[in-house]
C-alpha cells in the first residue's frame, strides 16, 4: 500500500489516534522497511505510549520504549542527518531516564534545524529533569512561537506548568496546566500536576474536584508508571527536592499511588 503519513499525530493526543497513526506506519514499513519517514513517525508513537501511562500497562509502555529506541536507532543508521530522527531519540531517552543522552540527542537535532520546535519544547522538559526548570517556560515559550498547531501547545502548556510548578509558582502552573486541559482535556498529565498545584496553593475544593475527575477518567492507572515517569526518572539532587514535595500532594488525595 502507498504510505500514508501519520496525520493522526498531528490530532488530538489520544490513545486510539496514536494506535492508528502507529497502524499506518507499520503498514509503510511493511512495503519498505528504509522508509525513514515511518520509522521516525513509528518511534514517536512508541514515545507516546511511553509518556502516557494512564493508557496502557507498565509492561507495553517498557516494550515500546525498547522498540522505539530500537527504531529510531535504525533510522539515523539510514539517514544520520535527520534531525527529527535526533529529536524522537532524545524524547525516548529522556522518557527512559538516560537525561544526560536525551540533552545531547536534543542539542543534535537543534544542530542541524534551530527552527524545530518540538525539539526546543522536549529539550526544556528533559532540563527540568535536570534541574534547570528555571529555564524550561522560555524555552516552551519559544517553541509555541515555532510551533502554532494546537495540539503541540497541550503539550508545551503542559511542560510549562510542570516546570513552573517544581520552582514553586504555583499559580502560573496552575494557569499553564488548565490551558493544556482547555486543549485536551484527555491529559492525563495535565490532570495529575493541577490536582498537586491546586492543593499546594490552598484550593482544596478545587483539587478534591480535579481528583474526581482524574479518577473518573482513568480508574484503572497502572500502579508504578507516575514512580517511573516522575520520581526515579532523574539522581538530580535538586529535581528530587522540587518533586517530592508535589508528589506528596498528589498522594495526598489518593492519586499516583
């Protein structure tokens, strides 16, 4: 069959349109397994399935990060100066705690395509990880200039809550965080980080309602992804203060646990 790109990762972030998008590139690879194109667009969705623990079990999201890693590996092999190929890389590593690898993938990507905006986004959320997430909203903030698809500003509002939320500004994060839901209110993410932005602000009411929501929404979380994803993603020794705390929160109310 003629490849078909991937259009539904350009939509709405949800389970069922990664599944589709992922379908299409395997179709693709099966007519031509150099497809670069299919081989990049099939890593991304593993990234995704990795990201979204709220969608799956901890043992699909650990087989698509090793075959996403695989992938994408097969792609720069093929074509070394793909800079999306780098960018999926550093999504992947830093979804699988290698932060250190993700900042050099990211800076390669960034290297050959300054314009690419979903490297700028990823790279500041993997430097929170790092504990630089001071410098993690500018850095969304420019790739939203880049970048004017909705879909991606989700995602980006969503980074820059979480970051603001580690330094403590709470009510930025909280005004982040709701504009990603505003954009997809699917997100778990989004969800999960406003509930503990909500509570450690003081708005009680307000998060004991965003925890129902979470809860109505995803009833079935997998025990262990929030630990993977968020607390023993990262040794930095000031990524581990801000977190904690937030985590508390969150647990606090019955989530993540």
């Amino acid at each position: 069959m003629p490849f078909q790109r991937g259009t539904a990762l350009e939509g709405e972030l949800r389970p069922d349109l990664t599944a589709q998008a992922q379908r299409w590139y395997l179709a693709a690879l099966a007519d031509d397994p150099r497809n670069v194109e299919a081989l990049v667009g099939l890593a991304r969705t593993c990234q995704e399935l990795v990201s979204n623990p709220w969608w799956g079990d901890p043992l699909a999201a650990s087989v698509a990060s090793d075959l996403g890693r695989e992938v994408v590996a097969i792609a720069l092999k093929l074509a070394p100066g793909a800079a999306d190929a780098h960018c999926v890389q550093g999504m992947l590593y830093s979804a699988a705690g290698k932060l250190d690898e993700a900042a050099l993938a990211f800076d390669r990507a960034l290297a050959m395509d300054q314009g690419l905006a979903i490297a700028h986004g990823f790279a500041a959320y993997n430097a929170a990880f790092l504990g630089s997430a001071g410098h993690t909203l500018p850095a969304i903030e420019r790739a939203m200039r880049l970048d004017q698809a909705d879909r991606r500003h989700s995602i980006w509002f969503f980074f820059g809550g979480f970051a603001e939320l580690l330094i403590g500004r709470t009510e930025a994060s909280i005004a982040l965080l709701r504009k990603s839901l505003e954009l997809n209110s699917s997100y778990g993410s989004a969800r999960m980080f406003l509930i503990a932005a909500l509570s450690l602000s003081g708005q009680n009411r307000e998060a004991a309602a965003a925890t129902a929501s979470f809860r109505q929404q995803y009833p079935d979380g997998p025990a262990g992804a929030c630990e993977q994803l968020w607390l023993s993603r990262s040794r930095s020794s000031t990524y581990r203060a801000q977190i904690l705390p937030v985590f508390d929160a969150i647990r606090s109310l019955g989530v993540g646990t």
